[in-house]
C-alpha cells in the first residue's frame, strides 16, 4: 500500500511514517517511484505503536528492533536480552509512579493546609473609632443600641441620630445603604458570577502594584496613624501593596466600600492575618458618616482591581467631598492613557475620562490643588484588564497628593 493509505491504517500523520522510514524503524519495498508498505511494514508499525505505549523511548524501540531482525527467532538466551531490557522499563515506571504519588501526596497535604479553618477572631468597629462618627446630614454625633460588644469592638447595632438618620451595624460593618446589602445576596441568589479579575493580573500588573505600595508606604511613613487614615474603596489592593504592614496597634484606619462583597473579602483577609489597629469598615454610596478630623485620606478607586473589572471611579471625590478640609491630604492613584492612544480611536469619549488633562479637570472642578505627583511606571497587557483597551497601549501610573484649594486665601491674593 502507498504511504497515505499506511498512514490512515494507523491514524498517523505522513511525516511520521517518514520518519520512521529514515529512521529505518519500517523498511517498505521501492515500486518504481513509490514506497510499498507490505505485512513486514504492518508489523513494524503495530510493534513500534506497542512499544512507545509500553513508554519505550525510539532509541530503545531501535535497539529491540534492529536485536529482532538480527536474530529473526529468539532463542531462550535472546529472550533474556529483551526481558532484561523491559524489566528495567517497568523498574524504571515504578520510580515514576513514586514521583508521583509524593507529588499526589504533596498536593494532598496543600489542599488540607487551604480547607484548614482559620482560628481568627473576627473584627468590629473598635471603641475608639466611634468619636469619628456623625450624622451625614446635621453633623450631630449617633447614639448605639442594641450593640454587641466584644474585644473592644461593635459587632452588631444601629447607630441613630436625633434628626432621626439610622444605620446599622453587621458583621462588624457600618451599613449606610442597605441595596449594597441586598444587590451582594441577590446576585449570591441569582447565581450571578463575575469573571475572577485576579485570573487577569500578569508579572507585570504585580511588579507595577509592588511600587505603588513602595510609593505609598513613604508617604504614609510621614503621617501620625493615630490620627487616622481613611482608605476609600477598600479591597485587597491594600493587601497587595503591603499596606497592612505599615498599620500601628494605635493606629485609627476607616475602610470604606460601595462593594459589600469586595469589603467583606477585606476585612475576613484582615481576621486571617490577626493585624493589630483601630478599625472601621463603612458600606456606602452616597453619604459618609465621618467628622472631618481625619486628616489622611487613601483613595483606592483608580487601583489594580478596579482597572481588572472595569471599574471607574465616577463618585469618589465626590463623596469624599463631603469630609474634606483645606487640612485635609488626599493620596490618590491617577492611571491615564496618552491622548494618541489606540483606545481612543475605538472609543473616543474615554477621553473624557483617562487622560492627564481630563483628570486635571475633574480635580480642577471640585477645587483640589496637585501639591506631588510622581510617576510610577507603566501598566502593559492592557486587553487583559479590559476588552475596552488597546492591547498596544500602557497606562501610565501617577501618584497624586492633593489638597483642597483653600479659596478664601486664593480671594485675599488675588
């Protein structure tokens, strides 16, 4: 038979028969000006089929069939040649299968280290960080009923003003607005699943996450945490960047989210590592019950996760506007696209958006003044994070430290 047809008997590609012709693992017969793969040739390709099974490398598959051809028959000393050939294939299989299985039981044991129930004693809002409460409304300071008190901390209650604005308190969270609530359980409900953003991160995602922490730790380095630092969207961010390692036993932090599930994961991270601090995690969208003596303020909205889900911030500042001071500083990320950008071309109006000018314009709308801006470096693999972006584009990232423009000495000047 000719090549293809030998080819489609053993559901091989045409180039390996080639190659084991050359190899002279299967001899045809020459027929004018073709190859003709007879009975022998069959043979050949049924024993070297078997053997490479068997886990035979061709090496080996040459010396048993070039020993075979030698001898034609095999004698009782012949069949001890190939017996002790396959006796060390099998030797060598049982050493395999060793590896294996301590590779099985090694992957056992990381599986039984990650089911293992963490013994983390769960977070409220300490004590201590009540004094920075107050109605988002008539500024008056809440009174707690109906509290759970334990370690130091609320667990559980509602928190009411006498102008008659009431939130609750569950699970150790302050919740302003009780859809962020529901919307968590119904998408739970509904079987609603995102994408797992953090499947998206590349080594490059990470290496630039590494220097915004490094960036941030100095600045935050400079402030007394005891005055307390508010991290607005709060997420795991704060985690990657090693943040946490920064935070002080005395130290006060406020955590605030519109993300039930995102503040959720935050603070059951925090339990499992057993930080030490002074902490308040806030659920909400429109209002922030918060004094405005807190004179630090982390805004995490333009951070890693945010970019891997699409996220962009569209309110923060202007929720945070409702505690800032001219005393107040403002650390904020800023990730802009350069105005020749290909995403532009495929969507004009983010320009609007995630350029250094239209930020410019939006800091420049609620009066803040950019006092620091470093460059941080560059964000690739851009279709990763969002289909929207330009695979050859890079965002580039800036830290911002900004403070609220203080009008009434700009009038005096002027």
């Amino acid at each position: 038979m000719k090549i293809q047809e030998f080819a489609d008997l053993f559901n091989i590609r045409k180039s390996t028969v080639r190659y084991y012709r050359d190899i002279n693992l299967i001899i045809p017969e020459r027929v004018k000006n073709y190859c003709d793969f007879g009975k022998d040739c069959i043979k050949d390709m049924q024993d070297i089929l078997e053997l490479k099974e068997m886990g035979f490398s061709i090496e080996k598959i040459q010396s048993i069939k070039a020993y075979e051809r030698l001898m034609v028959v095999f004698d009782d000393k012949d069949k001890k040649v190939i017996n002790e050939i396959a006796k060390k294939k099998i030797f060598e299989h049982k050493q395999e299968m060793e590896k294996i299985q301590q590779r099985i039981n090694m992957i056992n044991k990381y599986i039984k280290m990650l089911e293992k129930k963490n013994d983390s004693k769960p977070i409220g809002i300490s004590i201590a960080m009540l004094d920075y409460l107050c109605c988002p409304y008539c500024k008056e300071n809440f009174v707690i009923t109906d509290a759970t008190i334990e370690s130091h901390a609320v667990h559980s209650g509602i928190i009411e003003c006498s102008c008659g604005c009431k939130f609750n308190i569950k699970n150790g969270i302050l919740i302003c607005d009780d859809n962020l609530e529901h919307e968590a359980f119904d998408k739970k409900d509904n079987k609603f699943l995102l994408d797992d953003p953090y499947s998206k991160i590349t080594m490059n995602h990470i290496l630039i996450n590494n220097k915004m922490g490094k960036s941030l730790k100095k600045h935050l380095n400079l402030v007394n945490h005891e005055d307390g630092i508010i991290f607005y969207y709060s997420d795991t961010d704060i985690l990657m960047m090693k943040l946490h390692e920064l935070f002080e036993q005395n130290g006060k932090y406020v955590f605030v989210s519109f993300d039930f599930e995102t503040i959720s994961k935050f603070k059951n991270r925090l339990e499992i590592l057993g930080i030490k601090g002074n902490f308040m995690f806030i659920l909400t969208k429109d209002v922030l019950p918060l004094t405005d003596s807190i004179p630090c303020i982390v805004d995490n909205s333009s951070n890693m996760v945010e970019y891997l889900i699409g996220f962009q911030s569209g309110y923060s500042i202007q929720l945070l506007n409702q505690i800032l001071t001219t005393k107040t500083n403002v650390l904020k990320f800023r990730l802009t696209l350069p105005l020749s950008a290909n995403t532009f071309k495929k969507i004009p109006e983010l320009k609007k958006y995630i350029t250094d000018n239209s930020c410019n314009k939006h800091l420049e709308d609620y009066r803040f003044e950019i006092k620091h801006n470093e460059y941080i470096g560059d964000i690739n693999d851009l279709e990763n994070l969002n289909s929207m972006y330009d695979g050859e584009d890079s965002l580039k990232v800036s830290l911002l430290l900004l403070s609220k423009l203080d009008l009434n000495k700009k009038e005096v000047s002027q």
